[in-house]
C-alpha cells in the first residue's frame, strides 16, 4: 500500500466534511500528530484505526484501500 496515496485519500475525505485534523483525532481517539503523519504518508494506520476514520469520513474502509 502507497502511504501516500493513503494520506492523500484520507486528507480528501476530511476536508469533504470540513474537519480538522485535531476535530478528526479526538472523534477517533487519537493524537492531531498521528492524523498529520497519516495524511503526510509518514506512517499508515493500523486496520482498527482505518476503520474508525472510514466511519467519521463516511467512506467504505475498501475507499482507502484501492488503488
């Protein structure tokens, strides 16, 4: 998996819902940092925490996964 196509995906579907990353990170239980670092392709999120934004985002998890 591109974690930059990943971070990419996941910064679209955000900004869609006129999130922040720290409005984001706190509906998911998460740190704004860690949200910055998926969305910058440093670090990919693990499955649970994919579905949990796929949830908030309101995309299919399958969305983030696919090429």
């Amino acid at each position: 998996m591109d974690a930059k196509k990943l971070g990419k995906k996941i910064k679209l579907a955000r900004v869609e819902l006129d999130l922040t990353q720290t409005e984001l990170a706190e509906k998911i239980d998460a740190k704004q940092k860690s949200i910055s670092r998926y969305e910058s392709g440093v670090t990919i999120p693990s499955i649970e925490t994919l579905l949990k934004m796929a949830k908030i985002l309101k995309k299919p998890a399958g969305y983030f996964l696919e090429e």
